[in-house]
C-alpha cells in the first residue's frame, strides 16, 4: 500500500467498540483494555489486551489484530511464504536483526507496563524468528511506523482494507454497536488468544 493507515491514540473501548470487536470476531472479547489503533473506516482494528485473562491464564499477546479483511489479506501473505522470507532475513542481515530485537524489547516495555509475565516471550516469534504477521503489523499500527521493521513491511504489503468501508455494519440509529446480524470473521490469530 501507498499510504499505510495512519497512527491513532488508544482510546478506552466503548459499547459500539466492544460490539464490533463480537461482529469481527464472533466472540465477546477477553481481556480487552484499549483501543490500540483505529481503522480509518472507525472501527478498532487492533485491540491491546490485558497480559492476564480474568481467570489469571497468561494472554503475552498484547496488539491483537481485529479486523477480518486486515486478518485475511495478511493470511494470504502468510501462505505466500512472506514470513519464511523474513526469517531467513534475519539470519544474513545484521541490522535487520537488530531493529528486530528492537522490536522485541518496545512490546515486552509495552506489556510490561500493564503487568509483566516473568518468563513469556513476546509475540509473533519476535526476537528471533517470523511466527505471526498478524501480531508485527498489530504491533506497528498500536506503536506507529519504525518500531516494527517487520510489521511495517507486512503492513506496506497490504491493500487499503477499510477502501470498501466498515468490516463490520455501522451502529443503528441511536444504538451502541453494530446491527446485530452482522455476521462474523473467524479468529485469524487462532484459538488460543
């Protein structure tokens, strides 16, 4: 993509967020704290969640993407060996390797200032390897471009998902979410988040 989306700030999730999130997902979600970045069509597209589920399960995935287009154009990446590529990068290119590991430290910073969980990883097989596009590109739309060398080169890959509007149906008139029979996206990130 040209342009990528731009930065937004976090915003505590609303009624109409939280609904959106079940619309997206299919789910209500677990351990949602923020809004970490929105969508230029409105909707949140990455969510931070808390670093513990309210049942005390460890949950190290702080950005997690929401957006089923977002989801399912990166998922076409994956399937085309993208992150194959990218972990090879890593091997042969120093620097790369190092704003990486770069990379690594800001979301362990960033859960850690939430609650830290002594003896997780990070996320998306960050510092060493290329697990989950989903988790680096949620990582650089929540932290904003060069933080993530890698979800920001994932995230100039993608088309302009929102160019064909909201993934999910606006609130009703006076109401606080979507319509409710907006149907829902699978999980891309899998089931254990």
């Amino acid at each position: 993509m040209d342009t990528p989306p731009p930065p937004t700030e976090p915003t505590p999730p609303t009624e109409a967020d939280v609904a959106a999130f079940k619309a997206q997902l299919g789910r209500p979600p677990r351990g949602l704290r923020a809004i970490a970045h929105r969508c230029p069509c409105g909707q949140p597209d990455v969510v931070e969640t808390a670093p513990r589920l309210e049942d005390g399960t460890p949950f190290p995935t702080t950005y997690y993407l929401t957006c089923p287009r977002a989801a399912s154009a990166i998922g076409t990446l994956e399937a085309e060996g993208v992150m194959k590529e990218m972990t090879a990068r890593l091997a042969t290119d120093p620097e790369l390797a190092a704003a990486y590991r770069a990379a690594h430290e800001d979301y362990l910073a960033r859960r850690d200032a939430i609650e830290v969980l002594e003896g997780f990883p990070s996320a998306g097989g960050m510092p060493d390897r290329v697990k989950c596009l989903h988790v680096l590109v949620g990582h650089s739309l929540a932290a904003g471009p060069g933080v993530n060398p890698l979800g920001d080169e994932a995230l100039a890959m993608l088309p302009e998902w929102w160019r064909k509007g909201s993934c999910v149906p606006a609130a009703p008139a006076g109401g606080t979410g979507p319509a409710p029979d907006s149907g829902s996206a699978s999980d891309s990130e899998g089931s254990d988040r």
